[in-house]
C-alpha cells in the first residue's frame, strides 16, 4: 500500500510524540509509526523526572505521576549522604512517572493536534532517490506500506536504524553508554518520598544504583554501568548483590524487570541533513551524568516539531532550513550536555576516597537548587585543586567551546 | 583455528539493544525481537559480551 504525508516520525516515545504534535499544530500532516503494540510499552526508564516538567504545559492531568518527591539523597561509597531536600530549595525536586501513562498522554496531545498513529508498524528502511530521502518503508503486521513524506523523524531510540539508513554514524564507543537493568519491587520498606542514589566503583562501576519509590512500599531499584568497565552480565549481579544486602528492599517480590541502555555522550554531532531530523536518544540528547533524557525530549521535540511545521509551510526541507532545529537544541541544552560530559569524565578519574571525602564536605551543606547543575556547583567548589588542574588542562579546548557559547 | 563468534542466548536477552548500540560491526540485528550476531561480520572483540547487563551473550573470547 502507498501512502502520503508530510511527516512520518519513526518511533513513539517523548521525543517523536512530542515533535509530531508541534508539527502537527503548525499544520503539517504527520504520521508516526510504532513497531510494538502499545505506546510506551515496554517501559524501558527509571521513571524520575524534573518538576520543571510542569512549567511546560505539555502534559495534561496527573495520572502519569506514581509520586512527588521530596528530594534526592546521594550516598557515597562508603555511605556518607549528601541529602537535597525540597525545603532547602523550595520544592524544586521531581516526581516518578508511569512512564508507559506518561508516553501514551504525550501520545494522544499528538492526536488530539492531528498527527496520527500507526502500531505494530515496522520501519524497514528509507525510501531513496539517489541519496535523497523521500520516506519510510514499513511493515504494518505482515503488509507492506510505502510511506511517500518530506521529512522523516527518527525518534527511534539509541540504537537509531533509521539515522544508520541516512549514513549517519550511531555506533557508541563503551565509554558512553551505561548498560542497564531494573527491578520494580513491591512488598518493600521504603516509605518517604526520596530518590536515592548509590555511587562506587564496587556498587556500579562509572554509574549508579538508584532507588526510586512509585508510591507506599513500591520502587524502581535499578543499576547503570558504563559498557567499557563491564563485564557479562555484571549489571544484574552488582545489582543482585545490593538488592540482597539492603534490608529494606531483600524481601521485595518482583513485578517487572527490564534491560536497557543509555548514551552518555556528548550531542549528535549532525541531527538534521535533508529531509531527515533526529530527536531523543537517537540524537543523544542525554544528561551524561544522570542518564536522564526526558526534559530534553520534550524541549528538544518541541522546537523540532516548530521547526518542521515551519519547514513544509515553506516547502523547504534542505538541511539548511531544518538546522534551525539544531540551533535551537544546542542554544536550549547544548552546553549543558558538553558541560555535564566533562563532569562525567572527571568523575570517572576519581577513586572511591575522593567520592567519601567529597561526600563528607557536601553532607552539611544546604543546596540552594537540587538539580545537576546546582550539585555540580557545589562539587566544583569542594574538589581537590589538582583534580580540577588535571580536568582544566585534559579538558582546555572543550572548555574553551562551551564558553564561547 | 577461527575464533570463535558471540554468540546470543535468545532465551536470556531481553531485548536492551546495548550490544547493537556498541558494536563497532555493525554485526548484531533484531530477529524476532531479540538481538542476533552475524557470525561472518562478527571479530570476536567481545565487546557485545561485556556490555550485556544479564550475561545473555557468550562466546569464549577473551
């Protein structure tokens, strides 16, 4: 079967819901295609999210929230706490979603602009005239579809085929990808609203172990270790370990566990080429540091999707008319990532004795602002000078970049 | 002798897609839902083995 639109958006997660709603609200006629069943199904996320999110307006109701938070505690290896709390920083902290609710509202204020939706629908390629772009070849259950468009989305995930067809180069070095898995455990004794996080190289090798409670005796417990110091199947043994020396959490039954992987890279360095825009992880627009991606979906699918409503008014779908996207992304978040993949960098230079001593400068101070940013401030101030020489001169060009910007 | 290949557990994966992600060979795809090593363009570097956070891949390669 042939079909037509504007816009076929591959992949229905934040980042392609989102973009296909802004562009359908600007006119365009959208398309965004699902390989699995249901939206947001399987959730592959740990389901923590910035209350900044509510400044924006994109999220209708509240059933997506499982809880408000009061704030985070980090522990460091030998279990100092460094706490930020909601009323330090005046209830600037987060929730944890249900993200398979959270991607179907995203989902239907799409709809609800006009893009439509197709499921079970598999990408199996691009359409090309030459190296032009013209659409997506798709499976939908066992027919085949040829969907004609101007611009394709790939909002396909970290593994992004569709940026791979381009030419695109998606291949991750170890180093900037954290492999993952995650237990939602019931039946628990974790009762206060506090998102933990456990770091140490004997915990999670160049990541972190996170308790997130969903709400009375319920939590995400999951692990994050970067791909080069892993080795088989070591997420889930370290996770394991810390499940079963944890009092609170030994007893829980499992409801859900889940495998994923996550780039903490710094940006794609191309997210629009002609007739072709990335969002999401497959322009890996992720907070190094944390893993996290969703406040960046949505900023970034939102100027991606004014961008490509803008573009098919105009009928002009070159490179050059979509790299308004890419200015807008890198003008919105872009230094943060850079930024926040040094400190990354310079986090994995440092030993389980420094984390412990950091951690025991922070314990007392009152965070004026519990965001990444704001903990990162603090920590640039408690660092060991020759820690920040050695990151100064490593980092001297990066450093110089982001400044400029 | 040849080396020997990666190999995927289909039984273990659970689909994360980190090894598809850090293959520098672009040699493992989705077959049914699962990820699946090409043996001919796989170079046993291994890489896929470490990355696999529940130890579906094996393969013998040190």
């Amino acid at each position: 079967m042939n079909l037509k639109y504007d816009v076929v958006v591959v992949g229905s997660g934040p980042a392609g819901s989102v973009t296909a709603r802004f562009a359908a609200e600007g006119g365009a006629k959208v398309l965004v295609i699902e390989r699995r069943a249901e939206v947001g199904v399987p959730v592959l996320c740990g389901e923590g999210i910035s209350r900044k999110i509510d400044a924006w307006k994109i999220l209708e109701g509240k059933r997506w929230i499982a809880g408000k938070m009061d704030g985070a505690r980090i522990y460091s290896p030998d279990k100092t706490c460094v706490t930020l709390s909601a009323e330090q920083a005046g209830n600037e902290t987060g929730y944890v979603v249900y993200r398979d609710i959270f991607d179907q509202e995203l989902a239907r204020s799409a709809i609800k602009a006009g893009a439509e939706f197709m499921m079970n629908t598999k990408a199996l390629g691009l359409i090309k005239e030459g190296d032009k772009i013209k659409g997506v070849k798709a499976e939908h259950f066992d027919e085949e579809l040829d969907i004609e468009c101007d611009i394709v989305v790939a909002a396909d995930g970290v593994d992004s085929k569709v940026a791979q067809w381009a030419g695109l180069k998606t291949r991750l070095d170890p180093k900037d990808l954290e492999t993952c898995c995650q237990y939602t455990l019931t039946d628990i004794d974790v009762a206060d609203a506090y998102c933990e996080f456990y770091l140490g190289k004997e915990i999670a090798p160049g990541g972190y172990i996170w308790v997130f409670p969903k709400g009375k005796r319920i939590a995400n417990v999951g692990i994050g270790i970067l791909a080069s110091l892993s080795e088989s199947g070591m997420a889930k043994k370290l996770l394991d370990k810390f499940i079963e020396n944890d009092k609170r959490l030994n007893k829980g039954k499992t409801i859900r566990f889940l495998a994923g992987a996550v780039p903490v890279s710094n940006p794609a360095e191309q997210t629009v080429a002609d007739n072709l825009v990335l969002v999401g992880d497959a322009a890996r627009h992720v907070d190094p540091i944390t893993g996290g991606g969703l406040t960046h979906c949505l900023e970034g699918g939102k100027i991606a999707g004014e961008v490509i409503a803008k573009a098919i008014k105009a009928k002009d779908y070159s490179a050059e008319r979509l790299s308004e996207y890419e200015k807008g992304w890198k003008d919105a978040f872009g230094p943060k990532i850079k930024r926040n993949y040094l400190v990354k960098e310079l986090m994995l230079e440092m030993d389980d004795k420094t984390l412990n001593k950091l951690a025991s400068a922070l314990e007392k101070v009152k965070f004026e602002e519990i965001s990444t940013h704001g903990l990162v401030r603090e920590v640039a101030k408690h660092l060991p000078i020759s820690t920040k020489l050695n990151a100064l001169i490593k980092h001297r060009k990066e450093i110089k970049e982001i400044k400029k910007k | 002798m040849a080396k020997p290949k990666a190999k995927v557990d289909q039984k273990k994966c659970l689909a994360c897609c980190g090894c598809i992600t850090v293959c520098p060979q672009d040699a493992i795809s989705w077959v049914g839902g699962r990820a699946q090593v090409d043996p001919k363009k796989c170079i046993s570097c291994a890489i896929c083995i470490r990355t696999c956070p529940v130890g579906a891949i094996s393969g013998d390669i040190q």
